[in-house]
C-alpha cells in the first residue's frame, strides 16, 4: 500500500503528534495549535531541541550517503515525518539513482504528503506506507511490495526509539528492533538517533516530562541503553557518539560550536 493509494486518514489535532511537533522546530508549516504549544513549552525548558533537530537531519543525510556509498540501493525509512528538503531519497538516489527507498509513518499529515515524497529519480523508485512501528507484519509487508528483503536494506529509525517504551508487555522496543533486523539480509545496515539524559540530565528530564503531560509517552536512553540496540550488529566508525560527532561534515563542526545536542548516533551492519 502506497502513499498513492492509501485510504484518507482523520487527523487528530486535540492531541500533539511528535512528527508534527518536529515539523514545528525545524520551521515547518504542517503542524497545529496543539502541536506548537507543545513544542514551545519543551523549548521553554530545552534550548538544545531546535539545534538537536537540525543535528538529526544532518546525521541522517551523512548516514544514508555513506551506506549508499557502501552499496546499499535498498532503503526503508519508519517514522518519516513531515517532508524536509533534502529527504532521505533525494540524498540516496543522489549517490545511486537507481536506489529503491520506502516510507513509513502513522500520521496522517504525512500521508497527506506523500506524493511529495514519492518524486524521485527516474531510475530508482520512491513509495510511502501508512502503518505504525509496532504493526511490523504490515509495515514489512507493504514494504515488500517495493523492496527485495532477501538483498541489502538500510533501515533507518532517525530520533524515533524515545518515543517507544522497553515494557516487554508494552511496546518492547528491544525486542522490536530485534524482529526488524531479523528480517534484514545479511550486509543491512541500521541507522539510529535517540535523545539521551547523560548529556544534560535536568534539562531533559523537563523536557521528557513536557512531553509526557501531553500524553506523549518519551523514553531518553544512556549509552548502554542506546548501544544495546546494535546487540549482534557490527558498528560502523566511530561506533555509538552524539550526534554531531558522527564522521562530522564542516556544518556539523561548525554546529559544535553553539553547544551540546543531548542525542546519540550510530550505524551498524548486520554481519
């Protein structure tokens, strides 16, 4: 099922949805009252989230274009977001114009952009998938329908984990990161960002409870917490680091500069 043919979705506004509260700090304009009133409060509290989601984009251009350069052609992409130029196919068929990338997210304000997202190269092919992280046999499934997960896939979940819980009755969100490279060929790559408290624990501790007064459920992890997502998976250079500090392009050097970015990287292949 594609963004093309997906059913119309109700967009729900008495609530904050973190794609749309992401859309806001990054200067977007699809996001609602609810959505900025949220973002507001946290920034109130956190003064690193407008640089961490710039930081994040960059992290996941430099990610997508190394595994790209690696030979990867395959992409799948959960928790998308609101389109951002440049997006993650724009960056992929930038290297490899024949790479095939899928999206997935489970607001409807992305479904409502899919078309833009779907505008790739000639060669290659671009599609969107309406489903949620947890639903994996559906999301999997869709997915399949664009991408062969007997070859190489990149998956890629940029500042997605801390917004899952690790409750094995709740959403197990070891347990499922583990189904999803499990169902990756071997020399897949997985792509991760995820807020931290070891950076500027008092600041994001207001922040998580921001979000959680607004019924946003927000999980920032250690080091050990995040590297344990690459249990079984070979990192790449310079291994699990914020953000910034992720084989660093001139911009992100500059970026250093105005501060830390409570948020940690990685990249890993599965052997």
């Amino acid at each position: 099922m594609t963004g093309s043919d997906a059913a119309p979705a109700r967009v729900d506004t008495s609530r904050p949805h973190p794609a749309r509260v992401y859309d806001w700090w990054l200067g977007g304009k699809d996001n609602y009252p609810v959505d900025e009133e949220l973002a507001r409060r946290i920034l109130a509290v956190d003064g690193t989230v407008l640089r961490g989601a710039r930081a994040n984009r960059r992290f996941m251009h430099r990610a997508v274009r190394t595994v790209a350069e690696a030979g990867i052609r395959q992409f799948l992409d959960i928790g998308t977001g609101i389109p951002t130029e440049p997006n993650l196919h724009q960056v992929a068929q930038g290297v490899a114009p024949e790479a095939k990338v899928v999206y997935a997210d489970n607001d409807p304000i992305v479904l409502r952009h899919a078309q833009a997202l779907l505008h790739g190269s000639a060669e290659g092919s671009t599609d969107y998938v309406h489903a949620d992280v947890r639903d994996i046999d559906t999301l999997l499934g869709r997915a399949g329908e664009s991408l062969d997960f007997a070859e190489p896939v990149a998956l890629s979940l940029v500042a997605l984990t801390h917004y899952l819980d690790d409750d094995p009755d709740g959403d197990d969100v070891y347990g499922l990161l583990r189904k999803y490279v499990a169902a990756l060929a071997p020399g897949s790559h997985l792509i991760l960002s995820q807020v931290t408290p070891d950076l500027s624990p008092e600041v994001i501790e207001k922040a998580a409870n921001q979000f959680r007064r607004s019924g946003t459920p927000f999980f920032p992890r250690s080091l050990a917490g995040f590297s344990r997502f690459f249990d079984g998976l070979e990192l790449l250079g310079p291994g699990v680091i914020p953000v910034h500090g992720w084989r660093p392009e001139p911009a992100d050097v500059a970026a250093q500069a105005e501060g830390i970015v409570p948020v940690y990287a990685g990249v890993a292949r599965r052997p």
